[in-house]
C-alpha cells in the first residue's frame, strides 16, 4: 500500500481528479481519498510509488509520500563493544615478549 498526504485536495472534484490520475498509471489499482485526513491510498497493482506520484502531480496536486519509515532516534553508546549490547570489551593482550605495539 502506497500513502500520500494530498494537503491541496479539498472536494469530490479532486477525489475523481486524482483517482482518474492514478488510474491511468495503473488501470487495476484500488485508491481510497479520505478527504478529512488529506491522504489517499494506493494498492496498486501495476505502477510503482514514483510513477503514482507523478500521476497525482500532473493532475495539479501535491502529494507527499507518507509510507517512508520514521527516522529513527540516535542511540547512544557508553562502553561495551560498540554494538550496544553492553557487553565489555576485551583489553588489547600483550604480544609474546612483553611489549605492547
């Protein structure tokens, strides 16, 4: 499932705009505008997201691509190994002959 934030769309005229729009791309796709919430959802079966939202942009809309993973929140890492788990890392040995490099 593909999902856009459509914040110019505001009628029925722009559901039928932008769902004609996505069906031109992808004759077989199921699209549902929720007008309240400003976002339209794509099952497509023959186009991409791409080439989804250039079809809703050339039907005069701006679409913003909302299936993008959230980013995610920097972590951050006192000792251990550098993976986070905690685990303590092991001193350097010393080579045979008692010196360090």
């Amino acid at each position: 499932m593909t999902i856009f934030r459509v914040e110019d769309m505001s009628c029925d005229h722009c559901t039928r705009a932008i769902t004609e729009a996505v069906r031109r791309v992808d004759p077989a796709a199921t699209v549902q505008v929720d007008l309240a919430q400003r976002q339209v959802r794509i099952d497509a079966v023959a186009a991409d997201a791409a080439q989804l939202g250039a079809a809703i942009v050339a039907a005069g809309y701006g679409p913003v691509p909302m299936d993008a993973p959230p980013a995610r929140a920097a972590t951050t890492r006192s000792g251990g190994c550098g993976c986070g788990c905690g685990a303590a890392k092991e001193p350097p040995s010393a080579p045979a002959g008692g010196r360090q490099a």
